[in-house]
C-alpha cells in the first residue's frame, strides 16, 4: 500500500531478506518464500495502483537474493 515513489527500495528488503533466510537454514527459507507470496496476494487483491511494478520488484528482489554471494 505504500507510495509508488517508494516501491522501487522493496528489492533491497527481499534481496536482503532472502539472503538472510538461506543464511539461517530451510525452516526460515520456507517462512521466507510463504512470506513471499502472502504478499504477492496482498499485492494483486489489495493495492489499488502499479500491480505489475510492485510484482516486478519483489520477484527482481527474490531473484537477486537467490544469486547474491556475501564477500569476506
């Protein structure tokens, strides 16, 4: 529901916590993808505006995180 200005800094949350998820085990992976699509229905039956851009995002977000290495 938030403003469309704002949708595009939701990659870096699904990026991020994704990555966070897959850190921590297959127990927090499972809450994290059944997190992720609780919100894509949120999406498609509640937001009133740029369904497809705010899909786009977290599905660019999901994807990112499944790629992303951390540097040590």
């Amino acid at each position: 529901t938030d403003d469309m200005e704002r949708v595009d800094r939701y990659f870096y949350a699904y990026r991020n916590d994704y990555v966070t998820a897959k850190k921590r085990g297959v127990l927090d992976l499972a809450i994290y993808y059944a997190g992720f699509y609780l919100n894509c229905f949120r999406v498609l039956f509640q937001s009133k505006d740029g369904k497809k851009q705010r899909l786009g995002v977290m599905k660019k977000g999901l994807i990112a995180g499944r790629k992303f290495r951390i540097e040590k």
